[in-house]
C-alpha cells in the first residue's frame, strides 16, 4: 500500500504533461480486491493511441526528485513540493496491480533526473524491463528518453516501448537556456532524437517486443521565452522531415509558484490551437512551412485557422475543380480532410460530382467548402450562414 501512496504522488501532476492525445480524466475508486485498502483515487488519462485505440493510460515518473532547476518546472531542484520515488521493482509491480483493477492499461514512464541523465535512464528501462520479461505485459508503453542518454540505452528503450519521446522544450538553443539553464540543446537533447531514427534506419525491428519500432515525438513549452511560432514551426518541420517524429506537442505555459516564471502570464490557449492545426497541417495535408501565413511578430493569427488563410490567399481566384483534383490538392480545400478527400475520389469513380447535396452526404461542410471550390466548371450555389 505504501508503493500505491508514492505512485499517486508520482501521478498527481503528471497529466500536464503531453505524451498522446488525452481528454484528461479521473478515474473512479480502486475496486479490485487486491486493491481494496486503497481509498484515494488515481489521476489517470484517457488516451487515444498512434493507432487509434483509447486507453486509460497512467502517467508517472521513476522519482520526482530532479537536480535540475528548469525555470518552469512544478519538480525543479530545491522547490518545496511533496516527493517520491520508486524502485523499478516497486513501479512495474504497482502498473501490473493497476492493469488487473482495470484501473490503467498502460504506461507512459517519465522521471526526475539524479545522479544524471545516463543512471536516470538505467532505471526506466529497468523498469521497462521487468514488465515485458518478467510480468511478460503486454500493454502499451510510452519511455521518456533522458537528457544525455547514450545510444545503447535509447536502442533498448526502444526495443521494450510503443514510444519514445524526449522533450525539447525550446525551439532553440537560445530559448531553452531561458527555460532550462543546465539543458543542451545539441548533445543533450536533439541528438537523442538523430539517434532513434539512426536506429529505426539501420536495424531490424526484430528484437522489438513487438517487432515493430516505436513512434517518436518531442514537447515545447510555449509562451514563456518570446519564442515565436515560426520558431516552432522551424523546429517541428526539421525534425519531421530529418528524425520522422511522429508528433509535437505545444504545450501552454502556466505559472507555478515557488518558480523563477511564476509571475508570468498564463498563454492564450488559441495560441497552442493554432500551433496545433499548423503542426497537422504538416503532417497529415500536404502543406509546408513556406504555406503558412505569419503575422510581423512571428505568430499565427489567432482569429482565423492558418488552413483558412491558406485558401483565402490561394483559392478565392483559383478555385479547386473538385471532378480532376488531385488528393493533395483536395485536402488543402478547408472542410476536407483525408477522410472526405477519398470518399471525394471514390465517388468521382462511378459519377461526376455535380451538386452540392453529393458534397454533403460525403460529409463535407459546404458552408466552408463552397467558396474554394468548382463542380464541372461552375462554383456552388449555397446560402452562406449569418453567424
């Protein structure tokens, strides 16, 4: 019980830090036998996976004591916040406990740093270890890659987890040295990435625990260094054409007390949503960096979605024939997206698309769509919503 009691401490702040795609959550009392002394409830996320599937996923650290003193940070050196730790043992036995109670089924693994970064990683892929070989678990597992974390270790880490991910926190190196002055950027932080896909290139997913490599990704504080978004957006493109990240998180800066940055203002969340629509925008609809449209301070606009602008710049005098485009150029239309793309392209198939009603039973939003867009020649017809 008093494993349990530690984990939830571990856990409490967890949540806010961004691994998959969450709609956070708390879970209700522990009620499995086992686990029937233990009242207070688990601070776990409902997580949508790479592949679509939705888990209760419990987020957690190896220990929340941590030697560095990152500006930002709830667990920072020296600031006065409840503490634990857990031993690997302790921890893969405490997630096997909460899978059976159905409470979490799965993992994503971080960890305050002591005694370095390379011994902090030691200990996640102890405990990585001890759920696939010893509990033989078969749920998903998200590792945290430490700062400075050597080849060997990330190879391994890999080798056990559904995903990786270490953090890069600024978009470069002058802004992380604002957010975490004894970070590098370079050694530390970016070359671990360089080196999970250097391993997805050059060896067998063979030895994975499911013959597969895992998915990467990286986060971004945002808001508190004057970073600007095309800053982040820079970054994040490099990093996806260069190391294949499968995700970016932006995640919004909040002030926490008994920090350097606690009297700085909370970010506007449509900052971290426009970040986010650009970021999909790269990944999923064929758009580039130079596609995007900043405003003179660096940043996105906050009142309309950068896909919009896109198409009010592009669009408006050159509409899309929606019968002879092709799906890259159907996806930069707003109101479509990958899915309405192919079902345009099915349909198209068997018949010209000729009104406006086909274009709604695919699913496609006229009211965004029509002004974009030609069927056989002749823009659509539709009534315009007031609001």
């Amino acid at each position: 019980m008093e494993t349990l009691k530690k984990l939830k401490i571990l856990s409490i702040n967890m949540p806010f830090e961004s691994s998959e795609d969450l709609s956070p959550q708390i879970m209700g009392p522990v009620c499995s036998e086992n686990l029937s002394q233990l009242k207070e409830q688990f601070p776990v996320t409902n997580a949508r996976l790479p592949n679509g599937k939705t888990i209760p996923l419990l987020k957690t650290m190896q220990t929340s004591v941590c030697e560095r003193d990152c500006n930002y940070c709830c667990f920072r050196s020296g600031r006065d916040t409840p503490r634990a730790s857990l031993t690997p043992d302790e921890l893969a036995k405490a997630v096997v406990k909460l899978s059976n109670a159905g409470i979490a089924k799965g993992v994503f693994l971080s960890s305050g740093i002591t005694g370095g970064g390379i011994r902090t990683q030691d200990r996640i892929i102890a405990t990585a270890e001890i759920l696939r070989n010893y509990y033989h678990y078969q749920e998903y597992i998200h590792l945290k890659i430490m700062p400075g974390a050597q080849k060997d270790q990330i190879f391994r880490a890999m080798q056990l987890a559904d995903r990786v991910s270490i953090n890069l926190e600024g978009p470069n190196e002058s802004c992380l040295k604002k957010l975490a002055p004894h970070k590098v950027f370079f050694s530390e932080l970016l070359e671990p990435l360089k080196l999970i896909e250097e391993i997805r290139i050059n060896h067998s997913p063979q030895t994975a625990w499911n013959r597969r490599w895992p998915s990467s990704c990286t986060q971004f504080v945002v808001g508190a260094v004057g970073e600007t978004d095309l800053d982040l957006l820079q970054t994040t493109s490099r990093l996806q054409s260069s190391f294949k990240i499968s995700r970016a998180y932006y995640s919004r800066f909040t002030p926490v007390i008994d920090t350097p940055f606690e009297n700085l203002p909370t970010l506007n969340p449509w900052r971290e949503h426009r970040l986010y629509q650009a970021f999909y925008l790269f990944r999923d609809y064929n758009f580039d960096l130079e596609d995007l449209q900043f405003l003179p301070n660096g940043n996105l606009s906050l009142e309309k979605d950068p896909k919009l602008m896109w198409a009010e710049n592009n669009l408006i005098e050159n509409p899309v024939e929606i019968n002879r485009a092709a799906y890259t150029q159907l996806v930069k239309i707003p109101g479509i997206g990958p899915i309405t793309a192919n079902k345009i392209m099915q349909t198209r198939l068997h018949n010209s698309i000729r009104d406006i009603s086909t274009l709604r039973k695919i699913g496609v939003p006229i009211d965004r769509a029509a002004r974009f867009i030609l069927l056989d020649g002749h823009k659509p017809a539709y009534q315009p919503a007031l609001f």
